[in-house]
C-alpha cells in the first residue's frame, strides 16, 4: 500500500496521468493532479478521486512548459515521494518542415519538464527517506518512426536522463524508471486519428488497426489502467531493486 506517500503527477487532468493518477490513489497515495489550465472542472478530478478512494487529491496550476513552474509544482505540492513525469504532447511533421514552435514546446515538456521536476522532487525524496521517479516515456523512447523527430528525440532523452538519475540516487532507497507505453487510446492519440486516416485515405477502423497498431503486435491498444498498474508495481517493495530501466508496456512492439 502507498498509504501515507504523495504523489505527484504532471499532465494529469486526462488520458494515461489521470489514469496512473487514479491507481495511486487505489494503492492509498495523496495526489497532486497537475496541468496548465485552472478550470472547475480540473480541480472537480482531484474532488472526485479524493471522494472515490478517500485519500488527499489536489490539482495545482503549474505550465510544465516553462521551467519555474515545474519547479513551483513540487514545491507548492509540499511532500513528493512519488514523481510521474506524464506531461506530454506529440506533433507530426517531415524534420525539414517541422515548425520550430512546435520542436521547442515538445522538448520542453516531454523532456525539459522532467529535468525540472526530478531536480525539485530529489531533495525532498531524500529527506523523506524514500523516492520513487517514474517517468512516462514511449515506445517511441526505445525506436523510431518517421514524422516525429521532436517526440522521439525528447522521449529517448527521457529514457536517458532516467538511467542518469538511478545512478545518482542508486545507493539510495529512491528508484527511477521509465514505463515505455505503445499505442494507449487516449485524446493525444484521439487527435492523431483524423490526419492519419486523410494521409492514407483509409477510414477510422482501418487506420486503427493497419496503420497504428501496425507495429503493436497485439493489435490492442494498452490501457490506462494496465499504465497505473505498471506505475504502482515500481512503488511496490518487490521492484526496490528495478532502477534505471524500462518497462514496455506496448502489446509486443519493440519485440519486433
Ligand atoms: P493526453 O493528451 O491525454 O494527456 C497529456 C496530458 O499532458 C494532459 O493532461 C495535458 O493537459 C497535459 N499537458 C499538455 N501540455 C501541458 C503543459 N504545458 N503543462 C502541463 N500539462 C500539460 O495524452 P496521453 O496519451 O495521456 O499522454 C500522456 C503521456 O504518455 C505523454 O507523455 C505521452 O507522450 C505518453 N505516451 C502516450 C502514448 C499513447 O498512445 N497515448 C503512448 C506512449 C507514450
């Protein structure tokens, strides 16, 4: 059980960080939700978790753009025993006509918001004795695919940098890992669907199944529920010695 720790989850007001947020709380873990808009209904999320698994949810504000408030989430969130770096978003286009925004926003908040949060959690983590780091990468952080050169470089910087930070807390009783997603229907992916079905005139089903889960050998999307599951287990006392790896999570992709 995680009773008693905190976690903190970026980009967490939909898709896989509010699903991996849920499992915590199944497990007993307070949880800071986390992304940059303050509606009503983001702050209901964490009212409605903290009612259904009666533990502490709060949203926090906090753009993981920019590199003060990533540092200004872990420090309004108060403890951070448990950091999921999630926030994520994805665009697709041919590296010579890949917009510069576009670049400079994927690698600051797939990559550069995880720098950001991890130096801001570690000390903390320390001085409660015990940490764990979780970072969402990809299967996209182990191989490649055409048209997403940002996410791609971002998300085996990601994989990177978690190998970087086991090392440097390996005597410690804090662990970094990065779970490594294959195709989750979630809205990022919801999003890709309409371009990918004009790109190959094919309808939805088809592009679900041909073009998507292609290289997903199950031809199932994962869900966020198994990614909770995942993120749980390396909170667990059995995975104190898994740190600085990856766990696949992709329906057999990169056995491929
Ligand atoms: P999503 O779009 O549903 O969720 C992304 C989350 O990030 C949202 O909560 C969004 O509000 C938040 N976010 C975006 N920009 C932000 C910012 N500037 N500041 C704070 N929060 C911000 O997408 P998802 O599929 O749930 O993706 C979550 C993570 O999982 C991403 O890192 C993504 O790369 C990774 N991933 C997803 C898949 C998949 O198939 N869905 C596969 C592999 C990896």
């Amino acid at each position: 059980t995680l009773k008693g720790k905190t976690a903190v989850i970026t980009g967490s007001n939909s898709g896989i960080g509010l699903g991996v947020a849920r499992e915590m709380a199944r497990a007993g873990a307070d949880v800071v939700l986390n992304s940059f808009t303050d509606r009503d209904e983001d702050h209901a999320l964490a009212e409605e978790i903290a009612k259904e698994f009666s533990v502490n949810a709060r949203y926090i504000q906090a753009d993981m753009s920019k590199g003060e408030d990533c540092r200004g989430l872990i420090d309004k969130a108060g403890s951070c025993d448990i950091l999921i770096n999630n926030a994520g978003i994805q665009h697709v286009a041919p590296i010579d006509e890949f917009p510069l925004d576009k670049w400079d926003a994927i690698i600051a908040i797939n990559l550069n918001s995880a720098f950001h949060t991890t130096a801001a959690a570690l000390p903390k983590m320390r001085a409660a004795g015990w940490g764990r780091v979780v970072n969402i990468a990809s299967a996209h952080g182990l191989t490649a695919s055409p048209y997403k050169s940002a996410y791609v470089a971002a998300k085996h910087g990601v994989v990177g940098m978690t190998k970087t930070v086991a090392l440097e807390t390996a005597e410690e009783p804090i662990t970094a890992n990065a779970i490594c997603p294959g195709y989750v229907l979630t809205p990022l992916v919801e999003a890709q669907i309409p371009d990918t079905m004009e790109k190959y005139n094919m309808g939805r089903e088809e592009v679900i199944k041909k073009v998507m889960l292609e290289r997903q050998p199950s031809r199932e999307f994962a869900t966020v529920e198994q990614l909770g599951g995942t993120a749980v287990f390396l909170c667990s006392d059995a995975a104190a010695q898994i740190t600085g790896t990856t766990i696949s999570v992709d329906g057999g992709w990169t056995a491929l």
